[in-house]
C-alpha cells in the first residue's frame, strides 16, 4: 500500500464538508461550472479551483483551505498551481488503495 496512514483518510472524510467535497470532485461537471476553465484553456481534468470548492461549500476560504490541506496530507486529493490559482482533484490512486484496504483488512 503507498497511502498514508489509514487513520488520516478516517479522519479527513469524518467531517461532513470534506466527505462532500470529495463527492463534489469525483464527478465536478454535476457540481461546478467548466466554462470559466474551458474559456482559459482547461477543463476539470486539472481540478476545481478553491474559490469555487469555497463558494459552494459556503464556509470562509480559510476553513476551507485548511479542509483541502487536511485531505491532500492523507494523500486523498492533489494539487496544482496555475498563475495565482490553485486547482484540486481527487487522488484516486490512493482512493482505490484505501477501498482495497477496507476490503482486505476490515
């Protein structure tokens, strides 16, 4: 297994606006807008932008900041920065990892 410890995945999904942004990126053309990504260039593959995650998720940047910074150290989500813009998507490596230990283990 190359995910982090179990317990920080329990921990980062244990509160109710983190297991929804998950939810949220796993399929984000239900939940975002891609037009302002696809007018510059991107799409959804390079991941949702935090203004948008915190817009939704109606929580102050900060909080939600430190929500996407606790699931990305679990290894759920990755990150990248364009201008002065940082993106999310979904790690699903480690999500298909952390299900096949959850099958194995418990």
């Amino acid at each position: 297994m190359i995910f982090m410890e179990p317990l920080l995945i329990y921990k980062a999904l244990s509160n109710e606006t983190r297991s929804l942004i998950m939810q949220w990126l796993k399929n984000p053309e239900e939940f975002f807008d891609e037009k302002p990504y696809l007018q510059q260039g991107l799409n959804f593959q390079i991941g949702v932008c935090v203004g948008d995650i915190q817009a939704k998720a109606g929580l102050a940047q900060s909080v939600i900041s430190s929500y996407l910074l606790t699931m990305q150290k679990a290894g759920l989500l990755e990150s990248e920065r364009i201008g002065k813009w940082t993106y999310y998507r979904r790690n699903e490596t480690t999500i298909q990892e952390f299900a096949e230990f959850l099958k194995e283990k418990l």
